[in-house]
C-alpha cells in the first residue's frame, strides 16, 4: 500500500520547503537586481500564474490520480511514453548531484560561522571542508528520505519549515531597525520600466518560476502520489506558489537591506552568500549572532529541496524494480556521494582542473533538460488524459460561483494553458537557451 501524507500541514511544509529552495533564496535576489527589478518581479509573477500554477495543478492530479512517481503515470497514460519518464528522473538525479554541493558549502559556513566570524570563500572553497559537508548533507537526505513519508520528510518539514519562517521573520524584523534598511527596501522595489519587455526579463522570469516551483522534475507528481483524495490541489498549488513567492520577496528585502545599508554590490553566483553577506556580517552589531542564523536559513532551504529531489528517484526504484526503501536508499546514496564528491573536488580544484563540473552540469540538467523535462511532462500528461477525467482530478471547483465560469476557467483557460500556452513558452525558452549557449 502507498504510503501518504498524514496532515496537510505535512504536504503544505513538504511542498513548500521543496519549492522555496536555493533558487529563492540564493538566486532570486540577483537575478531580480540584474533584470530590471519590479520588471522581473511582475514578469516572474505572471511567470508562475501562467506557466507555473497550472503545471502544478497538472503535476499533483496526475501523480495522485495515477498514485506513482513519473514513469508510472507515462506509463499509466500511454505505455509507448513510459520510458521518456526516464528524462525527468535523470534531470532530477543530476540536478541533485551538484545542488547537494552548493547545500554542503552553505552547511559548511553555517558551521564555521557558529565559530570564527570571518570567513575567506577563496580558502574555504580549495580545501576539501566542502565535500566533507556535502557528503554529509547528501547523509541527512539520505537518512530523512529512508525513513520515510511520514516518519522522515513530513515529520522534518513540519519541524524545520516553521523553524525557517521564524528566521527569515527575525532577520526581516531586524533589518528594519539598520541605518537605511527601509531606504534599501524602497530601491529594492524601484521599477525600470525601460526593461519591462526586455525578452531576457521574460526569458530569465520564466526559468525562475519553472525552478523555483520544483516543476519539470517529476518532484510534485511524486508529491501528489502520496495525497488523500480530499485535498483540494488548486487550492494547495494556490499557498504553495504564493508562499514561494513571499518567500523570495521578503528574502529579497532582507538581503537589499543589508546590502545597501553597507553599500555593498548584488552579485551574482556565489559572491553573494558567500563573500558580500559574510563581509556584511562581520562589521555589523551582532553580526556574530546573524551570520550563523543566515546560513542555517540557507542550509534549510536547500535540504528540504534536496530530500525532495532525492526522493523522486528513490520512490522510482521503488516501484521500478521492486526495491525496498532501505535499499534504494542506499544505492542512490552511495551512487550520489561518488558523482558529487567529484564535483565538489573539481571545484575545489583538487581534480580536473581544466573542466568546470557544476557549471556544465548546472547548464545541462538544470537549464536545457529541465526545459525539455518539463515540456515532456506538460505534453504527455495534458493530451493523453482523459479530458472529463483530467478535469475531475484537478476540480478547480468554481461550480459554486457560476457553473458557466467553472467550464469556462477548466475547459477554455486551464487546458489552453497546459496544452499550449506552457509548452510553447518553455519551448521558446529552450530554443533562447541553445542560441544563447551555441550561437551568441
């Protein structure tokens, strides 16, 4: 029997720590910085309301109606497609090898914060103290995952959720209280209007929302597979994109502040939580007592979208090739700490020096084949289902205001958008992705 989640509450931390990983916490600040500010944030918006919910709402109806990981619902809506369910895993898998390093960096200034208060990321970053931290940060997914929906995702998201909310609160609360902290918060919302139909905006607004929202990877699919019946999924899909989303806000202005009141740069990549906060850090009023709470918050972020990542393709070995849980553990555990203990390793530049691992890697899986993943997913899942069934499953239930506007909302908006909408604008999304690698 398929296991389930026990509360809602469960499901809502779950899914929420799976989306509101290191792409919102760590990269949206900037990205939002270099195109165009409130320009990305009204472009990212409709990003997620467009493209986002409605995978969503797609991802967490198949995975229930179908009660399997990716494969099993390919499978379950046409057999010929069930081994392109194989490209999402894949995605997932690799994506999952090098982010796990990015959370075993981030452990590992949490840790050293907690006891020295400057840290050099040159020097931090050519030892081998991050893949020690990554191997062990792939441990605790592993450890989580292992023991289970109830016992190990739900019961950590239920703890450690609230436990980054109140983090991110705190540090919100005080950042307001810094010299020209409500003046950075101002500048953070400035809109460039001269940048408002920038196609990079658009182009870079649809990526965050299609990563940001852990879609494409089979992550909620598998996540929906362990949902009762009686959950309504729009509604749920609704607080999840919108806590993503306030979450990214309110970490954004948190970080403005603290970079503007100390007239620092937004950079990009890993400059910023690495080398600008820590420098930050270090020469404000219980900066001692931030920094750590800073990274904690960072290395939340990133586990719980790890574990999630993790557990798409353990539950596919599951049901795969007969596996206990322990053992497909296990066997992905051991596989991963081989692939990213390399990664890490050639970053540090201890091996293969002359190749930039995460980099590629990053490109490859969490750029270009996780477009094609999330085509796929749109495409096959939204054509070869049943439309009255599809319909029921997903039951915006709009019926109770007007009948005419529930089959007008389902029918004519809903199906357009999964249907065409997403597919065409991820496929655009693609080809700008190729041209900007190949061509220019």
């Amino acid at each position: 029997m398929r296991e389930e989640w026990k509360s809602k509450i469960g499901f809502l931390f779950a899914s929420i720590g799976s989306a509101v990983g290191l792409g919102s916490i760590w990269r949206f600040p900037y990205i939002f910085n270099q195109y165009g500010g409130s320009s990305f944030l009204l472009a990212y918006i409709i990003a997620v309301v467009i493209i986002g919910l409605p995978l969503m709402f797609l991802e967490f109806a198949s995975g229930r109606k179908f009660r399997g990981s990716v494969i099993a619902v390919f499978s379950s809506l046409n057999k010929k497609f069930k081994w392109i369910g194989l490209l999402p895993i894949i995605v997932n898998f690799f994506t999952l090898s090098y982010y796990i390093v990015i959370v075993g960096w981030v452990f590992g200034y949490f840790v050293q914060s907690s006891l020295v208060m400057k840290i050099d990321f040159n020097s931090y970053s050519h030892s081998v103290i991050p893949t020690i931290s990554t191997v062990f940060s792939l441990l605790m997914t592993s450890v989580i995952v292992y023991l289970g929906i109830e016992n190990g995702i739900e019961k950590f998201s239920k703890i450690f959720m609230p436990l980054f909310f109140a983090i991110l609160l705190v540090m919100f609360i005080f950042i307001l209280t810094f010299p020209k902290g409500i003046e950075g918060i101002g500048y953070y919302f400035k809109i460039d209007f001269s940048k408002q139909l920038d196609p990079k905006i658009l182009l870079f607004a649809a990526s965050q929302a299609l990563f940001s929202l852990s879609l494409g990877t089979g992550i909620m699919i598998t996540y929906g597979s362990y949902l009762s019946k009686k959950e309504n999924i729009p509604s749920s899909s609704i607080i999840i994109a919108l806590s993503v989303v306030m979450t990214a806000l309110l970490n954004g202005m948190v970080i403005f502040g603290f970079v503007y009141s100390n007239q620092q740069e937004i950079s990009s990549g890993s400059k910023l939580a690495f080398e600008v906060m820590p420098k930050i850090f270090s020469t404000i009023k219980f900066g001692s007592i931030i920094q750590p709470l800073f990274f904690l918050l960072l290395f939340i972020a990133g586990l719980t979208s790890a574990i999630s990542m993790k557990e798409v393709v353990v539950s596919t070995f599951i049901e795969e090739f007969g596996f206990s849980r322990k053992k497909s553990s296990l066997i992905n555990f051991f596989v991963l700490a081989v692939i990213s203990t390399i990664i890490s390793l050639n970053y540090s530049g201890i091996m293969l020096q002359e190749i930039s691992l995460l980099e590629k890697f990053d490109f490859i899986f969490g750029g270009l084949l996780l477009i094609l993943s999330s085509i796929a997913v749109s495409l096959i899942v939204s054509w070869n289902w049943n439309t009255r069934s599809f319909l029921q499953e997903v039951d915006i239930e709009l019926e109770k205001i007007s009948r005419k506007l529930d089959k007008f909302v389902e029918r004519d908006v809903f199906l357009l958008i999964v249907r065409f909408v997403a597919p065409v604008c991820l496929l655009i999304l693609l080809l700008i992705e190729l041209k900007t690698a190949f061509i220019a």
